[in-house]
C-alpha cells in the first residue's frame, strides 16, 4: 500500500516512478505524481516524493542534509572559481564542518 495523502492509498507491487509537481500546478494537495503498476495515468499525491520514499523504506534513496549541504558547498566553490573569487577560509570551515557531521566518532 502506498500513503498518498488526505486518506488516499494506492495498492501496487510496483511504483514505477514519483515526479515533483513544479510550478502552478502546484498546490491544494497536489504534490508528486505516482506511476504505479496497472494504472496508464498518474496518480496525484498530496504527499512529497520524499515522505512517499521513506514511508517505503527507501529512506538511503532520498538526500538528506549533508548530500544537500554538500552540493550546495561544490556548487558554491564551482562558481567562486569562475569568479576568479574563492574564499579559502570559508571553504575549509565549511568542509571540516560537513566532513564531521559525517564521520563517526571514535
């Protein structure tokens, strides 16, 4: 069974896909579009692709925080570069910060 939201479930062996629903037509319970197996059209779910992932335990599939900052740090970095402007101290204050939220400690 699959949670959609605002008590809608979908029985299905299968989801072949999850899309974020961008833009206008965004909204009013209206938050991911779900393929699932037997049903030609999407169904539309009020829930995020990411709440619907984790309800099906594929919860190491969804970026978390650190995936997230770390991007958000190389696409910094990438374009400081283009810049010809790069701030070294920020960069290693933030790479030690996202690589000790990481590690485990000993």
């Amino acid at each position: 069974m699959v949670a959609l939201g605002f008590g809608k479930f979908a029985r299905a062996d299968r989801i072949f896909a999850l899309e974020r629903i961008t833009g206008e037509e965004r909204g009013e319970g209206r938050r991911t579009r779900v393929w699932i197996e037997g049903v030609a059209d999407p169904l539309i779910a009020s829930r995020t692709e990411h709440t619907i992932l984790r309800d099906m335990g594929q919860g190491a599939a969804v970026a978390g925080p650190d995936l997230d900052e770390a991007l958000d740090l190389a696409a910094r970095l990438a374009a400081a570069s283009e810049a010809g402007r790069v701030d070294l101290s920020d960069l290693g204050r933030r790479a030690r910060h996202l690589l000790s939220s990481t590690t485990a400690s000993e």
